[in-house]
C-alpha cells in the first residue's frame, strides 16, 4: 500500500532512472546550462557579496508583496527593462515558478492558450491548472498554429497567449519569427521562455526579441532566467504595466512564496553588466566555438545547445560514462525529457578551444 517499488522498477527498466550525483569539479564542464562560463567568475562573485553587504538585512524574509522588495530586485527590474525596451518588469522566485505563474494566471475560463509541444515541462504542468483552453501545436511549427488558430472561433474568445521558447532547451533550435507576425495578425498576447536564449543569441546578446530585432510591445512577454547564461540562480518577467500589476494580483506562486534572494539577484544584475560590457568578445567566441562543433562534427547550431542523437538510452549512459573517464562531461538526456535519447553536449565559453576540438574528436564516432 505505501510502496512505490513497482514504478521504480519499470523506470529501472527501462534504463530511465535518473538520480542526484556529485560530479568531479575537475572535469571539463559541458552538461551545464552555464553558457557563458560565469558561474566561476569570482569578479562578479565578490561584486554581488559587497553589494549585498550593503543592506541591514541580507535575505528577503518575506512575499515581494508583503516586505520582501528590496532596492537590489527594484534596480535590477529597472535595468532589464531599459536594456530589453519593455515598460513593465518583475524577478520571481525561479523559472519554473515564474512559468508556472503566468499560466497558471493568465489563460482565464474564456481564454485559449497554444502552446509548442516542446514548452518547458513547467509550463505544460501550469496547463493541468488552467480553466480556460488549451492547444498544443507542433514543435516550432507556425503553420501548424496557424491552421490550429483558424479552427477556433475567437469571436467568442476573451484572449489568446501562444507560447513558445526563444532557444529550445533540447534541441537548441531558435523560434522563428513567423510566430511574432502570427500574434500580430490574430492579435494575441506572446510569450517567450528565454530561459536558453537571454546571454546567448542577438546582437546584444539579449535573447529572442533582439536576435530578430522586434520592439517589444504591449502584447508582448519575455521570461529570463538567472540559473543559466547568468551565472545565478532566479528569474524574471517582462510585460507591460498591465500585465506586471496583474500578476501581483493573481499569480500564486509570486503572493505566496518568499521573494528572490538578494544575492542571487545581486549576481544576476553583475552578469547582465558583465555580458553588456563584453558582449562584442562574447559573440566572437560563440561563433568560434560553433564553427569547431560544425568543423568537426557537421552539426550546425543556433545557440550553445548541440544535441546528439544516439536513440539508445544504454548506450548514451555508456557514451557520457566514457567521456567521464576521459575528463568530460556532458548530458546523457532520456525519456521523458525527450522523445528518443540524446548526447546534450553544451559548448561553454569558457571551455578552451584544444579541450572543444577533442572532444568533438571522441563524438565523432
Ligand atoms: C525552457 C526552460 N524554462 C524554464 C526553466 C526553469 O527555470 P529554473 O531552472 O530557473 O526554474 C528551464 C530550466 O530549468 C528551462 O529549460
């Protein structure tokens, strides 16, 4: 009655067990979503600890809503929203929260919601709690949406909120910008899940909206995240006035949770003046870095993401099991976070350039 044995087994068995490691520090980092290599830098480290110094009070003790706003997330909102030209912004607690709060908040009873078949599991999670409609369409598939879009009778619709991912998380694909004119012309609310793309693609290294040069507007939403390009932990959202006051009215997990940490958004804010000021080498490099993966492997990327397909999930435990012992690590993703198994091999900045090469080398057979 209170075992969970026989689930156990059928994920053992499946060779889909997943469980918490702590891996050698030494090893040459290509697993993580540490893109721009800054959660080793100890300059912005010791920024943020000094910055947060500064306060009496060094945690947030309480709801953003209740006494938990502080200076430090008030000065960061600010600059997001200068820097990406969006009127309106808030930090929450953490990606998954801050998707799970704008779904979770936004789709009403007389509202659709078409959403990528491959949106972030925190979304699709949000999507079991809304009342109003939800449809999923295919992967990074504008025309699908569109003939889905048609379908509906929006006349009788209150809202429309697609959503869709800047870079996807597992293929490193970048949405295309088709999905900005659809919402446009069916004059729906957008949202984009830059959880891999802000710090990794534009010309600003901004994400999204700055990759295909769109002026953020008053549909439009953007969500960043900290734990990743940024070197920290968190996120944050964009929107306009509206849609900022409306959330701290209804979202749940931005009420009712303790508001971000002071030093994770100290740090996240020391990244964002780190990228803006080093973003002219930054982009050098990440095209360095693609045109050795593309040089040696044939594969071409859109971001830092390479996902080899190996369609076996022994053999990619197998395959990352062998680079361990060589002195890399990279993912060894299965069911049910993607649809057959890959080698998710992350192309870090701060990984050199002879340690890239080899191990593209290994790959190749
Ligand atoms: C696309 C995407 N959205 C949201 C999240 C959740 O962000 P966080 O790790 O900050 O909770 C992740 C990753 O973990 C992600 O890959």
């Amino acid at each position: 009655m209170i075992s969970y044995e026989k689930e156990l087994n059928i994920i053992k068995r499946a060779n889909r067990l997943r469980s918490r490691k702590i891996y050698d520090d030494k090893l040459i980092d290509l697993a993580s979503n540490d893109y721009l290599g800054l959660a080793s830098n100890k300059e912005i480290f010791k920024k943020a600890y000094k910055r947060v110094l500064k306060e009496n009070s060094t945690s947030p003790k309480a709801s953003i809503l209740v006494n938990g706003y502080t200076t430090i997330h008030k000065k960061f909102e600010e600059k997001l929203c200068k820097v990406n030209k969006f009127k309106s912004g808030m930090v929450v607690g953490s990606g998954f929260l801050a998707n799970i709060s704008l779904i979770e908040s936004m789709v009403r009873s007389k509202d659709i919601l078409f959403i990528d078949e491959q949106y972030h599991a925190s979304g699709m999670l949000a999507t079991k709690l809304v009342q109003g409609k939800v449809i999923i369409f295919k992967h990074n598939d504008f025309n699908d949406l569109e003939e889905k879009l048609k379908k509906e009778d929006l006349s009788r619709t209150s809202r429309v909120i697609i959503a869709i991912e800047g870079v996807y998380s597992m293929g490193g694909d970048i949405a295309p910008k088709e999905f900005n004119n659809i919402a446009l012309k069916y004059n729906t609310i957008l949202l984009v899940d830059e959880a891999h793309s802000s710090g990794v693609i534009g010309r600003n290294l901004l994400g999204w909206f700055d990759y295909w040069d769109i002026t953020p507007k008053k549909n439009h939403i953007k969500m960043g995240t900290l734990g990743k390009a940024y070197g920290s932990y968190g996120a944050y959202i964009l929107a306009s006035k509206e849609i900022i006051t409306f959330l701290e009215n209804r979202a749940k997990p931005i009420i009712y949770s303790t508001a971000p940490s002071l030093f994770d958004i100290a740090l996240g804010y020391e990244s964002l003046k780190y990228i803006l000021k080093n973003k002219k080498v930054l982009v050098k490099k990440i095209k360095k870095n693609k045109k050795i993966v593309k040089d040696i492997l044939d594969i071409s990327s859109d971001s830092l993401i390479v996902p080899i397909v190996i369609n076996d999930n022994k053999k990619v435990l197998s395959i990352q099991k062998e680079l361990i012992n060589k002195g890399y690590i990279v993912g060894a993703i299965r069911q049910p976070t993607v649809s057959s198994a890959i080698i998710r091999m992350i192309i870090k900045l701060d990984i050199k350039n002879k340690d890239l090469k080899k191990i593209c080398e290994l790959l190749k057979y």
